[in-house]
C-alpha cells in the first residue's frame, strides 16, 4: 500500500471548516483513500473513503486531486466533539489486501472554542 | 447489535505471565483483525484471519498468537509478557461484501510491568 504523509497537527476554530491535507504521491490506480479517525483513545472511525472522483456523506467531503497524489479532508462545520487523530489511509481494493488498513501518525486537529 | 466487544478492557501483568484478550462480534464480519497502538503512534497491525480456522501474521506478530476457532471470536495470546507489550490493544472486523469499513472494538489497556 502506498505511503501517506499528513501534517502532524492543526487547528480550527468552531464552526469554521477544517481542511485536512494528506500526501500520497505513489497512489497506484487501484488504489482508494481511506480516512479515518481516533477521539481520546477510542477505536477508530471511519469517516469516507474514494477512489478518484469527490466524494461526500453525512460526516465530512473528499477532495481527491485529478493527479491522485494528494487530497483534502473537509469537515464542514467542526464542532469541539470533531476533536481527534485523523488517519489517512491508502489501500488496495485487491482481494490479496485482505481489508488491512496501514495507519500512519494521523493529524491532530484541535477545535477550538 | 453489540458490535465488536473486546475483554477485559484493563489488565495489568507481571513480566512473563500470559494472557488471552477476547475479540467478539455479532456481524457476521467474515475477517478479523489485532492492532496494537502505543503511545503518540497509529495502529500496527500485530495478526488478522480471513475465516474461521484461519490467521495470518500482520506486522508485529513477535510474541502474540491468535485463534479463530469460531467465526465470531478472535483471540490474542500473550504466551510470556515482556514490558515492551504494554500497549492498548484493539480488535476490528470487516466484510468484504457487506461494505468498505473497518469496525473496530473499544480496546484493551494492557500494562505489563
């Protein structure tokens, strides 16, 4: 799986939208960008996840550049319970992957009153 | 649906004693998976199983083994604890017919002294 590298942290105020970047410039084309999250030691969560085109749910937009090689987080609205680890992760969609997810160190990102 | 449980959630060991930490899930989820986490770190993957009678070694799997005798447990062993395990352990599942995320457990404290 390729490699990611996520600014290690970040803040945003309440309400405002966090951006959260993440670099993964050897991205194969079988490959999908996975992002998940860690509040205060509990297990993670997953958020969304895409292959090239943007994606959007009820948590949070994916912006994946044309190239593949990097792409943008956005929570809309961030409120202090966005408080976390985010974890971007990249990962074969291939049957020998078997679902393993290879996590970096994650961005902090720290919402402020 | 409880999801994925994990027991205990705490335990604290004396340097070579052993223990079993106990994955279940009530999804059906036909993979499974141990991650280790220490602190400031992501997950590292310690054994996963695709199936029942089946398992793999992920990225740690140095002084762990794991069992899959029944599709909806997972369990990890710690044969001689060593300090350097002292971690918070979780458990995840993850169907590939069913979706695209990993659901993990609440994690386990170990501390080993």
């Amino acid at each position: 799986d390729a490699k990611t590298t996520q600014p290690t942290s970040m803040d945003c105020a309440e309400g405002r939208a966090a951006n959260l970047p993440c670099n993964h410039s050897t991205i194969s084309g079988n490959e999908y960008v996975y992002w998940y999250r860690q509040i205060h030691s509990q297990g993670p969560q997953y958020i969304i996840h895409g292959l090239k085109n943007n994606e959007t749910n009820e948590m949070a937009s994916l912006i994946i550049t044309e190239d593949r090689k990097s792409s943008t987080l956005i929570l809309p609205h961030a409120t202090l319970r966005d408080t976390a680890v985010y974890y971007c992760i990249v990962r074969s969609a291939g049957g020998t992957s078997y679902g393993k997810l290879t996590f970096g160190q994650g961005t902090i990102l720290t919402v402020h009153p | 649906n409880a999801g994925v449980t994990q027991t205990p959630k705490f335990r604290v060991l004396k340097t070579g004693q052993s223990m079993t930490l106990l994955c279940a899930q009530d999804m059906n989820h036909e993979y499974m998976y141990w991650y280790r986490q220490d602190p400031g770190m992501g997950l590292r993957l310690i054994h996963y199983s695709v199936g029942e009678g089946t398992t793999a070694k992920g990225e740690v799997p140095d002084g762990y083994n794991v069992s899959r005798l029944k599709k909806q447990n997972f369990l990890l062993g710690l044969e001689s604890a060593a300090p350097s395990q002292t971690s918070v352990y979780f458990c995840a599942t993850y169907s590939r017919d069913r979706g695209y995320e990993q659901y993990f457990g609440p994690g386990t404290r170990l501390t080993v002294t």
